[in-house]
C-alpha cells in the first residue's frame, strides 16, 4: 500500500515517516559489510566436524550480524534502521507481537512490499523479532546459543529453524530490501544451505 493514501492521521503520521525515512537512509553512511556467501560446499573438506560446524557459523555469521537482520532484532523496545543502524524515526516500540503500540502498528506505514519512493520497507509479516531475540551488541557465540534454545527462539526445533532460515519470507527480505539499503550477502538458499550443514556437523557454537 502506498502510505500516502492512507486516511486521516495515519495518513499525516506515514506521510512523516516515509520523509523520514527518505532522509534518515540517505544520509546513512554504510558500514564494511560483506559482499559474499561462501557456498557450503566449500568448507566439506574441514576434515574435523567440531571445526567445520564452527566455520559453516562463522560464514552464516555475515548474514546474521547484518544491519538488515540486527536493525529487527534490537536491545531496545524501539528497532534500528538503515545501514548505519540508527533508531527508528519516527520513534516507535515492540508491542504485543513485535507489531507495534496501539495507534502505531508496523503495518500502519509499512505495506505489504517496498515502497521505493518513500524508502519505505515492506512486508507482509512486518514485526520485531521478540526480545528474548535481541541480537544487537552480542557475539556471534552468543546469537548462536540463543538461536538454539527453545525458551528464546519461540520453540522453535533445529529443523524449525533451518527451516526459518531458508524459507521464511520475512528473512529472506534481507536480500530484497528495497533502495537505499545494502542487501546481505548471497542468497537465501546458500544461507540455508549453510545452516543446514552446520546443524549437520554438530551446530557448534563459538565461544
């Protein structure tokens, strides 16, 4: 949905936020990211599988301590965006669902697809991760023990969780973000694919 037909204050508010937006993700100054997925295939040859499950993380790492999935799993009750992670404008929270407050739900402003124009990201599952998935300001160990543990991935089983990695739409935005926002690396199929042969090897965490 175009935010600019929305009715009444929605109307007013999406207005603001889409011109924030705008300028908030052009002035953004992008971080060193990186650029590529090293297929799975290419660590079969770690001939230790303590060793190997621990590289097939650390390659799926550069995915996972993106910008595009740590601006949706912050600290904070308020989510991140743009490429140099700065908070979101206009200023909202979590709420019941990850789905925002009453009044200012995520998909108030965010439509089902991108809204180039405004640099408006969309989706239709648009939320925050919950808070027991915050990421942000954490290690890669310690993203890797949590996304592990069933009390803090939402009961998700290992093979959930391959699953959402590979399939889900909402990760899978990360390679289509839309202007103004650098895309992780790969695919969404070599992601999985790594993950998948790192649950395979022992789903070692580092340290």
């Amino acid at each position: 949905m175009n935010p600019m037909m929305l009715p009444g204050a929605f109307a007013f508010a999406c207005t603001a936020a889409v011109m924030t937006f705008a300028f908030l993700e052009a002035r953004a100054a992008p971080k060193e990211m990186a650029k590529d997925l090293k297929p799975a295939s290419e660590f079969a040859d770690i001939s230790d599988r303590r060793a190997r499950s621990l590289a097939l993380f650390a390659e799926a790492g550069k995915v996972i301590q993106h910008p595009r999935c740590l601006n949706c799993h912050p600290k904070t009750e308020r989510p991140l965006q743009g490429d140099d992670m700065h908070p979101h404008e206009p200023p909202v929270k979590r709420g019941a669902g990850g789905m925002g407050m009453p009044g200012m739900r995520c998909l108030t402003c965010h439509g089902v697809a991108n809204y180039d124009p405004g640099r408006m990201p969309g989706n239709p599952r648009w939320l925050l991760a919950p808070e027991e998935m915050a990421w942000v300001g954490k290690s890669l160990g310690q993203i890797c023990r949590q996304i592990k543990d069933p009390l803090l991935n939402g009961g998700k089983s290992m093979k959930d969780l391959i699953d959402h990695m590979a399939h889900d739409p909402l990760v899978g935005w990360g390679w289509n973000p839309g202007v103004g926002r650098t895309p992780v690396p790969g695919t969404q199929e070599e992601f999985g694919k790594l993950i998948q042969a790192w649950a395979d090897s022992g789903a070692q965490c580092p340290k």
